[in-house]
C-alpha cells in the first residue's frame, strides 16, 4: 500500500462549477483517506465517514464539507493503491482537467510511497442486483475485480458498447484512465440551466452534436465506455479501495452506482473483509 512522498497540487476549472480551484494532497501515515478544506478549523475526516450523492458525478458531503467531481480521483488512488492521504480542497469541486485521470496518475505514481499498512479487500460473496427501468447494476462473486460495462446511446458513433475487463493497476493506467468524459451539444443549455457543466470545454470533454464528434480524434475506439468504467470504479472506491468480485453494469450512471455502494453498505451478509 502507498501514500505519496511530498504535497501534489492539481488546478484547474470544475466541470460544472466552471471555477478555478486548487486540490492539495499530503502524506499520510493513517492509513486512510482523510478530507478537510483550506483554513477549517475542525479536524480532518475520513472518506469513509463521508455521505455521498450524484449531482452530475459523485459529491461527498460531511458537517458542512462538500466536494464534488471526486470520481476520477478516488478510482486513481484505488487503482494504485495509494490508500493514505490527506486531501484539502481549495473550492468546491476537483479539478476536470483533462477530462480522465491521465494526469491523476502521471502524478500520483511519481510520489508514490509504499507505507506499511494492509488494505483490506471486501470480497462479495452473495449475488445481488439492482434494476432501474432500462438499467441495472449487478454484483457477484469472483476470484479476482473484475467489471463488464455495457452502454447504448442513440447515437451513430456510440450505439451499445459493452466492455470487461480485470481491475489491475497496469490495466487501469493503459486502458481506463486516459479514457475522457463525453456530453452532446444537444443538452449543454438545460445541464447549465441545472448548474451542471459550467466548466465542459472542448479541452476537457468528448462534445458530440448529432452526427459528429466535434473536437476528434478518440484516445480509444470504445473511449466512451472506458470512461463509464473509470467512473464506476471512482464510485466503488467510496466503499472500499480493493475488491474481489465481479461488477457489471448496463445504461447505468452515479446515480445507481451510489444505489449499489450503499446497498453493500447496509448489507453485510453479501461481503466478507480481510
């Protein structure tokens, strides 16, 4: 397990609030992952004290703290197993900056700092599965972390993608974090009516109009998709930074992401931990 050898500053406009802000990580010798914000006067808090929700991407919340954008960040510290750190937020959202986790990780593994602390992993060792309309989420039991996504959008370039792979941390910097985030033109005036992607710009998004990606070429040819598993993975970390288990996921979102995290949380009979 690892935290990071000095302090790591990333800066940069939020996708949604369109603001500068800076996000400053710090060394840890917890063995967790701690949050405050700059200049709180109370003490640091741990992730998993945290209470979470989907607003456009996952926001945590505790006592007043709220920090939005977190995904891309938390599956770059799972997937490294850097698994001790403070974060101090500096506004309101993490910074998009390219729109995946390549910068995350260019970073992150150059501090990286091996601590000499065990991550537990929870294992799944009941199936379960959550279904909204169209859309659903499943866990089950497997002898490594594996995830299979599926997407479909009415759309000429992305129609139904489905991908699976094994989460390991060669896997996830070759193959996941570089994939970006993606909107259409079509729905950029009611997301902003909504105070969502305030901060989406060409250099940090996959803009697609009807026919086109208009900000071409693609990192991947199932980019789309890639970044759905970035997500997913950022939003399991909010539980747990190691599994074994198998996930899957169809034409879900944070939102049922989150429905599925909180359901494990509550349900211990489907997990066991060492």
């Amino acid at each position: 397990m690892f935290t990071i050898s000095k302090e790591i500053v990333f800066e940069g406009p939020g996708v949604h609030t369109g603001t500068t802000t800076r996000l400053h990580l710090y060394p840890s010798g917890e063995g967790k992952i701690l949050l405050n914000s700059v200049n709180s006067p109370s003490p640091p808090f741990s992730l998993a004290d945290c209470e979470f929700e989907a607003r456009g991407g996952t926001v945590l919340k505790k006592n007043g703290f709220s920090l939005r954008t977190v995904e891309h960040l938390l599956a770059t510290l799972a997937a490294l197993k850097i698994t001790s750190l403070l974060i101090v937020g500096e506004g309101s959202e993490v910074p998009i900056l390219d729109g995946s986790a390549r910068h995350f990780v260019e970073k992150l593994i150059a501090e990286r700092s091996p601590i000499f602390k065990r991550e537990k992993t929870y294992k799944i060792v009941k199936p379960l599965e959550i279904q909204e309309t169209l859309a659903w989420v499943k866990a089950e039991p497997a002898e490594n972390w594996e995830i299979e996504y599926g997407i479909d959008y009415d759309h000429p370039l992305i129609g139904e993608q489905i991908l699976e792979i094994r989460v390991t941390e060669e896997v996830f910097i070759e193959q996941v974090a570089p994939a970006r985030t993606f909107g259409f033109l079509r729905d950029v005036e009611e997301l902003r009516k909504r105070g969502l992607a305030k901060g989406s710009s060409l250099e940090n998004t996959i803009v697609l109009d009807d026919a086109k990606i208009v900000n071409p070429p693609l990192r991947f040819p199932d980019e789309f998709v890639r970044h759905k598993i970035l997500d997913f993975i950022g939003d399991l970390a909010l539980m747990a930074r190691s599994w074994q288990g198998r996930f899957s996921a169809y034409r879900a979102g944070h939102s049922l992401h989150q429905k599925l995290v909180k359901f494990l949380k509550s349900h211990q009979d489907c997990w066991s931990c060492d």
